[in-house]
C-alpha cells in the first residue's frame, strides 16, 4: 500500500488552518472562470501565498502530516553522504563541488551528509566543499538555518542570487536559494529526497474520444464541495504532455519534474557532477497515485485543500526520457537494494555493537526496518541517478580488447563487493 510511504504513525496532530479560506478562495476562482487542472489545484493548495500547505506549515515530522527516511534514521543520510564521496572519488578528486539539495525539508538529511564529510575531512581535505539549498518556504529555510548552522545566518545583499547564507557548524559555508536556476553553476552533486512527489501534475483518462484531462470545479449538488470532471474536448496538456505510444488508460504527467531533470541533466553534462533521486515512484506503471495526508493517515485530495500534503508517485521512465540522453540514467532502484548495496547491514552492526542500551537498539532494529522491509519503505521508494556519460565508459576498452573494464561500479547501483 503506498499509504506505508508516507509512514501512517498514529496520534492526531492539531488539525491547523481549518478555517477554509483557501477553498473559498478557489471556489470564487472555479465560479468565475471554471474547472481548474489538477496542476492548479496542487499548486493552490500547496504553495499558495497565504494558505498554502508549504508555504504556511511544511508538516514533517512526528507531529505533522508525514515522516521522511532521515527523521526515521541517521543511517540513511550518512549512506547517502558516502554515495557522493565515492562518486567523487571517482571521478578523480575535483578541488571543489556543491552540493545541492533541492526542497531540504528541516534539514535533516543534508545534516547527516554534513556529518559524514566532517568524519572523513581528510579524504576531503583539498576539496572545497559548500552547501547549496533550494527552499522556496521561507518557514522551512528557517528550520533548516537553525538545524544546520544553529542560526547563525545572515540575509545576502541584494546583488547575490541567493537570498540567505550561513556556515555549518562544521565549517562549511551554506546558501539559499528559491530556484535552482539561481544555484551557481560549477561541479555539482544534486538531491532530490522527496522532492519530485510534491510538484504539480496533470492527471488525463482515455475515453473513447480520445485523450481527456482531469480537471477541478465545484460541485452542483453540493456547494462549496469540490469534484473531479473530464475537459470536454482535449487541453494544450494533453496534445502535449501524452506519449504517442502510451498504452495506459489513465496518465499522471509532471511537466515541472520534466524541466527540472532537464536542468540538472544539461548542468551535469555541462559542468560534471551527478544528481541523485529518492522518491516513491515507478517505472511508467502506474495509474492513479495522487494521495493527500494529513496527521500521517490518508486524506481526501478535494476536502480542506492547504491543510494537507499533496502527493503523486514519480514516474521515473518520464524522467528518464526528460534527461533526453544528455546525462546517462541509472535506476530507479529500490530503496532496500539501493541501501544493501551501499552496506547498510555493516554499518547496522557497528551502530548495534556501539549501542549500551536495549532502547537505543530496539530503536535502530526499528529504523532499519522501516527503511529496508518491503511492507514498509523498502520497495515503495526508489533510487534514480543521472551521471555524464564519461563516469560509464571504458577508457582501455578501443586499445586492448581483451582487458577488463576499467570504470568503476557506481555505489548502490552495483552490488557491493567486500574485499
């Protein structure tokens, strides 16, 4: 069930916003100028200026609406942090690299990844490593400024492309920015942990007239109640956004994801690096994934929209055809292979045998299952990776045939071998 993603925890949190401001106001919107696109809707209630879910609270954690991997686990971001450092190492030690992460929810994850560069500084040591985050809440950048750097902040000057900067508590200089497009360009590894799931998509249905996009209006039987109808003839989205060869009957299209891949995939071939994605999704199987939450149960996606999290599934064979062969793809990949192979079992065992008390490991025995068992995040949430396609290719291959490759195995994807 992908209700499992998103971590049903029970305890009711203080329900915020129930005053429905939000869905008068897009219910004078439907009245005036009809039925909106699903996109529309997500954005309204997601990012709204006033009454948008993000923009207002950004619910994560114990006491929100969802429960990410890293709240859940130390372990997750440190596997994470070495990911980079091994393809780093790599791809021959460059003196510098960004790292960017793209909606950082409380900081949590790039903590943990801080973490793991601070134990392994003198593998780093040359490098010159900073921190660049892509927030549009100004809610969550503040959370996120206090986790990481424990406030000590400062607003940049009006010519600087980002609009907040600080340094770690480990000595590594950190910016904001509301777009990516500000982020500067320069060897780069990007993230993406729950990030894609919450952009607006298009929903379509096939009739027998052909392809018809979801849409949003008001419902005449019962006022200020939304529904669910079919655009009467077909929508720019649909002449656009539908795959010639589409065998689905019902389609969930991201463009903003699309855009956003084609960024990251023209700066990595552009400036190298590599962009790592983690995300419920699937591979272009999918039908109808869009889900609302809130206090960790499922929430109807038309009732008291700004009060809860939107979501759909990612559809990684569309992003894979949005990198448009500019970036070799590798995955999706579940996230328990991503994490075996990246050596989690080793580290749970270090992490066990450190551990005094039974609480401490009853707590990581509890983390590791919610991150690896099937029932739970293991198979729901997958790991996609965009590379340049040099990181690939053997070099020695054109001279001496018969030699083996010499490129190595991309951590997580590949199985990992102890030596």
């Amino acid at each position: 069930a992908p209700a499992a993603a998103r971590l049903c925890a029970g305890g009711e949190a203080a329900a915020a916003g129930g005053d429905g401001a939000l869905l008068r106001h897009l219910c004078r919107k439907l009245r005036a100028s009809g039925p909106v696109t699903v996109a529309e809707y997500m954005r309204e209630a997601l990012t709204n200026p006033a009454q948008g879910y993000y923009t207002r609270r950004g619910g994560i954690g114990e006491s929100g609406d969802f429960i990410t991997s890293p709240e859940i686990s130390q372990v997750f971001g440190e596997l994470i942090g070495i990911w980079y450092i091994s393809e780093w190492m790599a791809m021959g030690k460059p003196n510098t690299f960004q790292l960017v992460e793209l909606g950082p929810g409380r900081g949590t994850l790039i903590e943990d990844i801080l973490r793991v560069f601070n134990q392994l500084s003198s593998v780093l040591s040359k490098c010159d490593v900073s921190v660049h985050l892509v927030e549009v809440s100004p809610k969550l950048g503040e959370i996120q400024a206090r986790m990481l750097t424990g406030g000590k902040v400062q607003p940049s000057h009006e010519d600087e492309s980002a609009y907040m900067k600080g340094i770690s508590k480990t000595g590594i200089p950190i910016f904001w920015y509301r777009d990516i497009q500000d982020v500067p360009s320069g060897y780069s590894f990007y993230l993406a942990h729950e990030f894609f799931d919450a952009l607006p998509i298009h929903k379509f249905q096939r009739t027998e007239k052909g392809w018809r996009e979801v849409l949003i209006d008001i419902d005449p039987e019962v006022p200020d109640q939304l529904r669910f109808v079919l655009s009467p003839s077909s929508t720019p989205a649909t002449e656009n956004f539908i795959q010639p060869e589409e065998t689905r009957d019902h389609v969930e299209v991201c463009p903003e994801a699309g855009v956003i891949i084609q960024r990251l995939a023209c700066r990595i071939e552009k400036d190298g690096g590599a962009a790592l994605v983690a995300d419920y999704g699937h591979d272009g199987t999918k039908t109808d994934t869009f889900r609302g939450f809130r206090n960790h149960k499922l929430h109807d996606v038309l009732s008291a929209p700004g009060t809860a999290d939107l979501t759909a599934d990612v559809d990684f064979s569309y992003l894979r055809k949005m990198a448009q062969e500019r970036t070799t793809t590798l995955g999706p990949i579940k996230q328990r292979e991503f994490l075996k192979n990246m050596g989690i079992d080793l580290r749970l065992q270090v992490l066990l045998q450190n551990s005094h008390d039974t609480a401490t490991r009853e707590q990581l025995l509890h983390s590791y299952d919610m991150l690896m068992n099937p029932e739970n995040m293991g198979d729901c949430f997958n790991f996609f990776a965009l590379l340049p396609h040099h990181r690939l290719v053997h070099p020695d291959k054109k001279d001496k045939p018969e030699s083996k490759s010499s490129s190595l195995p991309v951590a997580g994807f590949n199985e990992l071998l102890l030596k």
